[in-house]
C-alpha cells in the first residue's frame, strides 16, 4: 500500500499571494474609519520626518516707498515611526483542503478587520498604543455630552454644533466627524433647525458597507465599529492634523510545523494537523495636535 507523504508547508503556501497584499490593505483601510478622514502619508521602514507649522508669517500694510516689514514662519520636524501590527489565524488542514479559496477569502477579510479595529483603537482611545504617550485623540481635553439639548434647543445637532464652537473658539477647525456604530441611532431621525436631516448618506455608496460615510454639518463623516470606548461616541476636528501611513504590504508566513498559543497554552499544529498563517504588518500614526479635535460622550441615564 502506498505511504501517504506527510503535510509540508508547501502544499498551503500558495494559498496567500503576495499580490492579494494590496487587496488586503484596501479592505482594512474601508473597515478603519481613522484611515477615512485623516491624511495619509508615505513611510519608509526607517520611519519619516513631516514638517509642521508651528508659526505663520503675517503680512502689513505699509505706505508708498515706505519699509516692508519682515515676517517668518516657523517649522518643525516631527519623526514618524512604523509600529508593527500581527494576527495568528489557525485553522484545521481538513478545512484549508476541503476550500482553500474560500477560506482565505474569508481570512482576508478577518485579518482586514482585526487590523483596522486594532488601529483605530490605538489612534483614538491609545489602546495598547505603540505610538506614544497622548498620541491619540480621546487625549484631547475637548468633550461634548450627546442628549444634552432639548428638542426645542435643537437636540443632536445643537449638540453637534457645540463641539464645532469649542474647535472654532480655540481657532480650530472642523473637517469631519467619525462616529461609532452606537451612535448611529441618534443620527436616525435627528434633523437641524431648518428641519432638515442631520446626516446626509453619501448618494454613490453602498449604505450597507463596512462604514457608513455622509456627511453631517456639511462635513465628510463615517460610522464604524470600533469608535467607541468608554463614554466616547464619537470625535470631529481638524483630521489634516493627523497623518497615518503603511510599510510596503502585508508580510506572511504559513506553517504546519509550529508551535503557537492557543487560549493561553500551547498547542503543536503538527501533532493537531492544524495550519497557522500569521500576517504582519508596520503602520504608522501620529497627530500633530489632540486640542484640533473633540470627542462626543454618550448621554448621561437619568
């Protein structure tokens, strides 16, 4: 009787193309809403220097022949460094066998969201963050409550517009909003003084995506998963004050042959004829200035 040859790596390492690393990438930055609104940026694996403003130059009127006043504006560097970000998937070889394809569509899809949930946790609420202390926006010492306003006072969107006056107050601006899934409810419904809907859907997009995108006072504004922590709903601001970027694509490896923890032990993927396929990769996030943004808390019971 013939003898059966024992599972090699080989025979599911072709199920990951390093051409689906691109694909991979797009579906994670549709599920990160961070990665909607703020300014993306290219990093190389050393990191990268961005110049930021720190002063502007002014301008003065002056007479006929009369002296030009000198001006300067000031500039600094910030260094911008690529954290790195891992997910182990471990799946029976009966499974891979029986519909490679279909498991790994479903892997792209599962790494994609597990990168982008554990992004924007890092990038708003500094979970787990490898970027640095009060690198984040939940750091900003802006908060607005949502349900504070009466109906008749405007409701969500007088709420809404009071984030937009402590930004304004502070010579801050308003780009756009990012809003957790719990949030969507009180969007749904919530019209402005003019009695018009709060948040407009965006006409070209599937509403049924990953996020939702529209806009709200006028603004591009997404609603995802993930936003929320805490009593934080939701941030707006000024999002050009926040830059992210990625290091080349994914990078993957596929073992039958490892040992890898499972639920705190661990377990012989050989011995448990189990396939684990881990996928890297290094992201980077910083933002200039957590006063640019806002957050919205979620209404107090009483």
């Amino acid at each position: 009787m013939a003898q059966t040859a024992p599972t090699t790596t080989s025979e599911f390492a072709g199920f990951i193309k390093p051409t689906e690393a691109g694909e991979i990438f797009a579906e994670a930055r549709k599920s990160s809403v961070v990665q909607q609104l703020a300014r993306k940026i290219p990093i190389g694996a050393n990191g990268v220097e961005i110049a930021y403003t720190t002063s502007k130059p002014t301008a003065s009127w002056v007479a006929e022949a009369g002296q030009k006043p000198t001006t300067s504006g000031g500039k600094a560097l910030r260094k911008i460094g690529p954290k790195k970000i891992a997910a182990i998937s471990v799946v029976s070889a009966e499974t891979v066998r029986a519909n490679p394809g279909g498991y790994i569509n479903d892997l792209k899809l599962d790494i994609a969201e597990a990168f982008a949930l554990a992004f924007d946790a890092a990038a708003l609420h500094g979970t787990n963050t490898p970027f640095g202390a009060g690198n984040y926006l939940a750091a900003t010492t802006k908060a607005v409550e949502l349900g504070t306003a009466t109906p008749a006072q405007g409701g969500i969107f007088a709420d809404v517009n009071a984030g937009l006056s402590l930004l304004v107050n502070d010579g801050k601006r308003l780009t756009g909003t990012a809003w957790d899934v719990l949030a969507e409810p009180l969007f749904n419904g919530a019209v402005d003084l003019n009695g018009r809907p709060l948040f407009i859907d965006s006409p070209t997009v599937e509403n049924a995506a990953v996020v939702r995108s529209g806009r709200l006072l006028g603004r591009p504004s997404f609603i995802g998963e993930g936003v929320a922590a805490g009593d934080i709903l939701g941030f707006g601001g000024n999002w050009s004050k926040a830059v992210w970027g990625v290091v080349g694509g994914i990078t993957y490896d596929v073992s039958t042959q490892a040992t890898v923890t499972i639920n705190g032990e661990l377990v012989s993927l050989f011995e448990n004829n189990l396939v684990a396929i881990r996928a890297e990769a290094e992201y980077g996030w910083d933002v200039d200035d957590v006063e640019s943004f806002v957050k919205f808390n979620e209404p107090t019971e009483g």
